[in-house]
C-alpha cells in the first residue's frame, strides 16, 4: 500500500458510497470493509473479497464505472 490516496478513498460522497454498497450486497460471495484512520484526520476504507466475489464483481457490467 502506498499511502497515497487513490478516487476510491473519497470517503465524503455518501451518494457514491451507499451506491457502492447496494451494488456490493448483490454479488455472491463475501467482502470485507477494512477502514482506517488517515493522519490528516479522514477516513479511507479498503475491501478484500473472497473468489467468488471477485469473480462476479470482475464480470459485473458496473464494474468499469465504481472506482
């Protein structure tokens, strides 16, 4: 992990995030939130995903559009 934040870590947009999660709750499989505090007082979120969930996310005609 760099430490660079990347779009994805925009954690400000809730429109973008409670997208993402109704997207996420779709798919098969298991995925993880991970979030952390950043030093300037934000908070960014990382997910890990099982195969499944990888497999259909990859699949997944959205996929090109969350990022």
């Amino acid at each position: 992990m760099s430490g660079h934040p990347t779009a994805g870590d925009d954690t400000s947009n809730e429109a973008v995030l409670t997208r993402a999660k109704a997207l996420a709750s779709t798919l098969p499989g298991r995925l993880a939130e991970v979030s952390h505090d950043t030093w300037g007082g934000g908070r960014w979120f990382r997910h890990v995903g099982d195969v499944e969930f990888l497999e259909a996310w990859l699949h997944h005609p959205d996929f090109h559009l969350i990022k």
